[in-house]
C-alpha cells in the first residue's frame, strides 16, 4: 500500500462531520465559513478537514483578475478554524447564545504553494498541548498532498456548554 493510500484509508476511520454538525460548533457563516466537511476526528489527537475552492468564491473577483489565487490570510483562517473546530469539537462544546473563542496567536506560520479555483484544501489539525485554557495546535494545508502552508495556531475560548 502506498503512502497516499494509507493516509486515504486513515482519514477514514475516525468520525466524520457533515456541514451540518460542523455548523453546531462554529460562529461563521456564509461567506466566511471557509470548511466544508469533517474527513476525520481523533478526539483529544486530531481532526481533518476539506474546503473545495471553486471559481464562484467571492474574493476571486479581486484577488486577482486574470490570475485567481486564494489569498494567503483566507487561508490562513480556514486553518485556525479547523484549529478552533478540532478544541471545540474535543470538548463537545456546542455554541450557545454567550460563546465565544478567540484567535490568540499565531506561530511558524509558512506559505509555500499557491491555491487556485479547482482545488481541494485538505487542513490537518493536531493538538500539541493546552496551558492555562489557551491551546496550541499545529495545522497543515495541503493540496493535492502537497503542502501549502502551515501555522502553529493558539486560541481561547469561554462560555461554552458541555
């Protein structure tokens, strides 16, 4: 079995998120939520996500005409939402009507390919440690397993029911 196999075979075993559950856990909404599915969730380890880029995005209307290319920040969001999606999600904690998470930091964070309509962004989270309430979580992205880019993602979060 090759290596692009057993990663294939390994994001399907875990548990899966539909947008529907992944909506139970996230604020953002159209057209900022940037995931549109879980592959995989390891609790307490690591989550796998997708984003399917497409032509219709809104910010390839500007960015840039003639040449679209997804930009680096909006990248960079899809990661720490991934981030935040992997530490709510290990929690259960479901939003309620006073929650809140906060972006706190980010560290080593690396651009090395651009991303165009027609890819598919696959973001991989790993939780490397939590101190005080404050996570840290490394996050890749890639395309086509290729990588993309990768950040080490810090975030906060309260109000949260179990």
């Amino acid at each position: 079995m090759t290596n692009n196999a057993k990663g294939k075979e390994m994001e399907n075993m875990g548990i899966d998120m539909n947008i529907k559950e992944v909506l139970e856990y996230l604020p953002h909404r159209y057209p900022f939520l940037l995931l549109d599915r879980v592959l995989s969730y390891t609790p307490g380890e690591s989550l796998v996500a997708l984003k399917n880029v497409t032509f219709n995005e809104n910010f390839f209307q500007g960015h840039f005409p003639g040449r679209p290319l997804m930009p680096a920040v909006l990248i960079l969001e899809a990661m720490a939402q991934t981030a935040g999606l992997l530490a709510l999600r290990d929690l259960d904690a479901r939003l309620t009507k006073n929650s809140e998470y906060y972006f706190a930091g980010i560290d080593k964070a690396r651009f090395r390919k651009p991303v165009e309509p027609g890819d598919q962004l696959i973001f991989r989270a790993k939780f490397l440690r939590t101190v005080r309430g404050i996570w840290k979580i490394d996050v890749v992205a890639e395309v086509d397993d290729q990588l993309v880019a990768s950040a080490q993602l810090m975030g906060a979060f309260r109000g949260m029911e179990a």
